[in-house]
C-alpha cells in the first residue's frame, strides 16, 4: 500500500524540526507527502513574528516537494482528521512540547483528540524539549487578545445605553423584568456581532447585570436589591448573556471562514470552467496568470515551453486589463529557465535569483513542465489562505493542461487508427480487386502462348480483348490511386483555364470503357455555347468516372444522360441514369472511399469505390461540390456546377 503522510504546520518554533522529520520519513518511505495548517480565527490577531515563522515553514514542506493545503475551522484537531479521513492519510506526523502546561478544566490537548478521532491512523509524535513560554506568552498577549479597539468599546457603551433606556422605557410602561432581561440579552448578541472578539461581549454581559440592577431594580442608582430572587436572577442573566456572547463570536468567525471557503470555491469553479474552454497550452496558462494577477493584485508572469525550452512570454499588471510580451532575456528569464530546468520554485531562498522581480513556479502537466509562472515579489509573504487558492488554481492548470494533452492524445489516436483501418482497407480491397484481373491477364497469356495454334482467329482475338480490357481496366485503377493520393496531399497544381463545355465533355465520352456499347449514352447541351474556367483534364476524369460508374450500376439497356446547361453565373454538369437508384441508407457513404455498396449488375465486382471520392476531390479542388439526387421515376442524379467565364462567344 502507498504510504500518504500528513504534517501538521503551524507557527510553533517546535514546527521546524516536525516539518524536516515528515520530510525525512516521506522521503524513506517513498510515499506521498503533504502540509496541512488549519488557519483559525485567531490568525487575524497573529503575532508577526508568529506569521513569519510561519510562512518559513510552509516554505520548507514546498521545497521538500510536498502540497501545502490550507483549511478553516476552530476545532483544529476535527479538522486535522476530517482532512486524514477524506484524503486517505496513513500518517500524521506533529509535534508536542515536553514541558508541562496547565490545562483549563482538564481539557484533553491536541494529540490526546487525535487519538480518540483518527484511531485507524498512525499519528507520530515528535516531542520538543525547547521552552515554548515566549512563544505562548507573546501568542496570548493582553494588548493584541483582550484588549479591544476604541470603536468597539463605543459601539458597546452605545448599545448598553440604548438597551438601559429601553428598559427605562419598558419599566414606566409596565413590563415586568423578564421583558427588560431580553432586552439586555439581545444588546449583548449584538455587542458579539458588531465587534471584533470575545472580549466586548464578555464586557457587554457584565455590564448588563450591572446597569439592570442599579437602573432598573430596586432601590434603584444603587448596587443594592430587596427581592430576596435577584441574586440568582443576576446570576441567571450573567451566564446567558456569556453564553450568548460566546456563541454569537463563535457564529461570526464561523460565517466569515464560511465565507472564505465559498468564495474560494466559486473562485476555482469560474477558473475550472475558464481553462476547459481554453484551445490550447498557451491560452490555459495564460488564464492562470491572468487570473493570479487579479486574485492578488500583483504582477505576474509566464513563459511558455516548446520543445527546445522556455520561450516568449507574457506579462500581467496589477489593476490592469492589458498586458505586454515578457523579454526572453535578463535575470528575469534566467531565474524561470531555471525553474523550468530543475523543476523547481525559484526567486526565493537562491542566492543568485533575489534580485528578480517574481518568484517563478513550474507549472506541470503530469511529469513534464509546460510553462513557468512568475509571481510579484512583492508578494512573497502572501498568507496561508491566498497561498492555498494560488495552489489551488495551479492545480486546476495542470488539470486542464493535462485534459488538453489526453484530449489531443485521443484524437491522434483516432486518426492513427482511422489511418491504420484505411490503409487496412485498402491493402485488402487491392490485392482483392487486382487478383481477378491479373490471374485473367496470366491465364489468357498462358493460354495463348501454349496453346496459339488451336485457336482460330476469333478466338484468339477475343482472349487478346481480355488482356487488354483487364490491362486497361488496371491502368484506370492506378491512375485514380495517383490521383486520388496527390489531391488527398496536395501535391496536385490545377491547371485552370477556359474551356468550351461541350468540347470537354465529347472528349470525356471518347474515354468511356467498351463495356458500354450495351448502354444508351446521350449528351444534351444548349444551343449557345458554354466557356467554364476549369482543368480540363481533372474534369473530363470526373466525366468519365460518373459515366463508367453508372455503366457498371445499371442494367444493360438504361440510358445514361450527360447533361449542360446555366444558370446565368455557372455551367451545370449532370450525368443521370434510369437503374435501381441508390438506396437512402447508402447516400451518405457512396462518397467514402472503398465503399461498393452490394450491388451485383455489372461489373461491381471490380469497384474498388475510389470513383466518387476521386471525383468529390477533383470539384472541391475547383470550389465546387458533387450532388446526389434521385431522377425520376427511377434511377440517380450527380451534379456539379463550374463558374462560367465572362467571356463572350457570339462577339
């Protein structure tokens, strides 16, 4: 089983030596490693020393190649676990301190929660026998935890002042105290939530207890109570008002973590769909730097990779839409090549790269480098939640340059094996259709030649036809392959030029097979003559082609019509039949090549289905296109039109 440890960060001085452990045991045991800080409400009033410590060891987990992810919560050891369980951890590796702490009510610690919420996971201690006592004390100071601002010490005298003078109010009008103690319950809910903090809300629920009873009981403007019940009425609004305060805090960090963790998501959910709609390499990464440069406002930058390293880039200003070609030179470009070449975050931490304007990390496509994002420097102490998001978003590229490479692989794969089946197809249909002819050309060569005495002149006559019917007929098949191959590669050069249509068209019938005499062939022009711009030799191929096709489709006896008239701009070409027609199951294949159909009339066999394609080729090389229809009552219709020329005959 692959191992998948899990190191705990925070900003303990003890962390360093946690961190550098896990990484030891990752790199032992082969397996997965990855950094998790669970960030709490208490960041915002982090100390900076902390902060920085904190980020240093964020760094080292990166630099050791493990993923840092960042959650939200304030029960960090439910965090830990809820994370282990879900992203199947083997290990979690953290840190304790040797020296004793006095623990409030008996409150089991971090380590001792692990325990009892992650008990199928091996959880390896490293204990720490440094003094912690400055890092604690300066963690819990009075100044950055308790004492609160000036604004919300007045928002908390003015809510007990309008809460008092509402009680006055409920007091002359004759409610009873229970209503005046909602009041105050409620001034202290929105002390919690109007401030920063625990602590004005503690402020707010004392002072409620006190305002009540020298305001609002009596006697009253004393500290003093005759109801032998305020005491404990006292005592009652006391711990309510605290409890509500506690909760309401609670509430607010929960909702303005919550709110961190959606607008995350919809983040990454804009910038996932964003990148599957990208086309290419170069417009995923240039989103992702786009993207980072609006998330942070910062500058950033990316250089693209090709095959012989990195080259042109882009650059991305803060509060700026436009943006400019990076130089593929200076200290700059040196610190992405490499990054680029080792794999590795540069700019940071490396003698030679601090003086450059990014930090520069390879983005990844599974195990190559597709590019290098440069980050302003400025930003180096980014925190641990807008770090998370950059990760996440690299992610995200990877993902979609890593889907574009699959997807691009799958059609490569397509046409490979489309090729494959095509060149399959055509090995076999050849060394089908070449056998009859050949094994005929052979056999009536042999017999001539062995025999020649005992035939009479009509015989030997007719064996000499069926050499050269066969030898034609092979010609014809490779001069459609040569074709067909040139148009398909474009080596082909059109000879364009003006022609008369009915020239070329009785120069094409001059061509059609002898196994035609048992067919009605007419040809139908205007009484004006025609001139198209067309390659005459192409064209006539594609006469020729039609006519023998619909020769060998139709029953001796059918009429085969070539037919040319305009429409004022172009010259319509047409050759129709009077056979079986083509069925509708087969109009969309008759032009794929190799495609015979089970047609037995004729000479089918022969067909190796290169005709129509050839002559689809040919007229798409002119602009123009091939047409099926049906002729009515029976029978097909092929068409094309070519772009008559401007020219005048009658002038």
């Amino acid at each position: 089983m692959n191992e998948h440890i899990l190191v705990c960060l925070s900003s303990s001085p003890s962390n360093e030596r946690v961190v550098r452990t896990a990484v030891r045991m990752a790199s032992v045991f082969g397996s997965q490693l990855t950094a998790l800080y669970v960030r709490t409400p208490d960041y915002e009033t982090m100390d900076p020393e902390d902060r920085k410590r904190l980020e240093a060891n964020i760094r080292i987990a990166e630099a050791a190649g493990a993923e840092t992810v960042t959650t939200h919560g304030d029960d960090v050891p439910e965090q830990i676990a809820e994370y282990a369980r879900l992203s199947g951890v083997t290990k979690i590796v953290i840190g304790i301190s040797t020296v004793r702490r006095r623990r409030l009510l008996f409150r089991p610690s971090l380590t001792e929660r692990l325990f009892e919420l992650v008990p199928g996971i091996d959880i390896h201690v490293i204990p720490y026998t440094g003094t912690l006592d400055g890092y604690y004390g300066k963690k819990g100071t009075f100044k950055q935890s308790v004492l609160p601002s000036w604004k919300d010490m007045g928002i908390t005298a003015a809510l007990l002042a309008a809460a008092t003078g509402i009680g006055l109010l409920f007091l002359k009008l004759g409610f009873t105290d229970a209503n005046i103690i909602t009041v105050y319950l409620l001034c202290v809910f929105l002390i919690s939530i109007l401030t920063k903090g625990y602590t004005c809300g503690a402020i707010g629920s004392f002072a409620g207890v006190i305002l009540f009873n020298y305001f609002l009981t009596e006697p009253r403007l004393t500290l003093r109570a005759f109801g032998t019940g305020y005491p404990v009425t006292f005592a009652i609004m006391l711990a309510a008002s605290i409890t509500t305060s506690t909760l309401a805090a609670k509430l607010k960090a929960q909702a303005k973590l919550s709110a961190g963790d959606a607008f995350r998501t919809k983040l990454l959910f804009d910038t996932n769909r964003i990148l599957q709609g990208a086309k290419d390499e170069k417009e995923i990464l240039t989103i992702t730097a786009s993207r980072i440069s609006k998330l942070l406002n910062v500058d950033t930058s990316v250089y693209f990779a090709d095959e012989s390293g990195l080259s042109s880039g882009m650059l991305f200003f803060a509060g700026r839409e436009e943006s400019e070609n990076a130089p593929a030179e200076g200290s700059d470009f040196e610190a992405a090549q490499w990054a680029y070449s080792n794999k590795t975050q540069s700019g940071t931490g490396i003698k030679a790269h601090r003086s450059v304007k990014f930090v520069y990390t390879p983005i990844r496509a599974g195990d190559s480098v597709c590019g290098v994002l440069g980050i302003g420097a400025a930003r180096r102490g980014t925190d641990t939640s807008e770090k998370g998001i950059v990760q996440s978003i690299l992610g995200e590229c990877g993902l979609a340059l890593e889907n574009l490479r699959n997807a691009k692989g799958r059609e490569e794969a397509a046409v490979l094996a489309k090729n494959e089946q095509l060149r399959a197809n055509l090995l076999r249909t050849i060394s089908h259709d070449l056998r009859t002819p050949l094994t005929s050309i052979s056999g009536n060569a042999d017999t001539l030649l062995t025999n020649r005495a005992m035939f009479d002149d009509e015989t030997t006559d007719r064996l000499l036809s069926d050499i050269r019917d066969d030898a034609e007929w092979l010609t014809g098949l490779v001069e459609n392959l040569l074709s067909i191959s040139k148009i398909g590669d474009g080596s082909i050069q059109l000879d364009v030029s003006d022609q008369i249509v009915e020239d070329v068209l009785e120069e094409a019938l001059r061509h059609i097979d002898r196994g035609s005499a048992e067919h009605v062939i007419k040809l139908e022009t205007g009484d004006k003559p025609m001139l198209a711009r067309m390659d005459a030799r192409l064209i006539i191929q594609v006469i020729v082609n039609l006519v023998n096709n619909a020769v060998k489709h139709t029953p001796d006896g059918s009429a085969i019509t070539v037919r040319a008239v305009s429409d004022e701009k172009h010259a319509v070409i047409s050759v129709s039949d009077t056979g079986k027609g083509i069925p509708d199951e087969w109009k969309g294949k008759v032009f794929e090549m190799f495609f015979t159909g089970d047609n037995d009339v004729g000479d089918s066999r022969r067909s190796m289905g290169l005709g129509l394609p050839l002559c689809r080729s040919i007229l798409e090389a002119h602009g123009s296109g091939l047409i099926l229809d049906d002729n009515v009552p029976s029978g097909c219709v092929f068409s094309f039109k070519l772009p008559l020329s401007e020219v005048d005959l009658n002038e």
